[in-house]
C-alpha cells in the first residue's frame, strides 16, 4: 500500500512531505525511544510516535522510513517540519492513540 492510499482511507493529517507520499509502506514500527527505532526499524516502514522534535525525521531519513505518523492530535515542531521536507519523508498526523494507530495499520497491511 502507498502512503498516499493510507493518508486517504484513515484520514490522516498531512504536515509535511507530500513530494513522497508515493512510498510503499512494508510494515510498521511503534517506539518513543529514537535509539530503539534506529536499532531495529526496517526500510518503507510507517513509525507510530508521539515525538515530536526534529530528530524523529533524522531517524527516519537514516533508516530510510516511509512516513512518520504523530498520534494523539500532536503538532510537530516549526523544525520538524523543516526536516520532514528537507529529507523528503512524509510527516503524518492522526487523533488517535498509539494503539489504535498501530492496530489499524496493522490490519490494514495484513490483509493487502
């Protein structure tokens, strides 16, 4: 499923980086902690967090993420989102918890 498909059927709030909303999305990964998401998330995965900082779109460029979704109606930072259009990765945004962010990404991934 792209980015752009997901933003569209879940309603998401797009901040930043609409040039990539093309990516596909492999999978997901769900941390609060950069140095855990920089351990373990894979390429063209969707990263569920509620922070907020620019160093979140740092993570995600090295990792080489597909998008960044903020859960719980936050707003990110003047430079995050300088960040998000700088390294080309879309920064989503949704008003639901993280729970229910990552269910619904996970079941909609499982059953494409």
């Amino acid at each position: 499923m792209k980015v752009s498909d997901f933003v569209e059927k879940y309603g998401l709030k797009v901040f930043a980086g609409q040039e990539s909303l093309g990516k596909e999305i492999s999978g997901g990964y769900v941390s609060d902690l950069l140095s855990d998401v920089m351990g373990h998330a894979k390429e063209n995965e969707v990263w569920i967090t509620l922070q907020t900082h620019q160093n979140v779109m740092a993570i995600a460029s090295l990792k080489d993420l597909a998008a960044v979704i903020l859960v719980k109606g936050l707003e990110p930072d003047d430079d995050t989102l300088a960040r998000s259009r700088e390294e080309g990765i879309p920064l989503l945004g949704t008003n639901r918890g993280t729970f229910e962010m990552a269910g619904v990404l996970f079941t909609e991934l499982k059953s494409s």
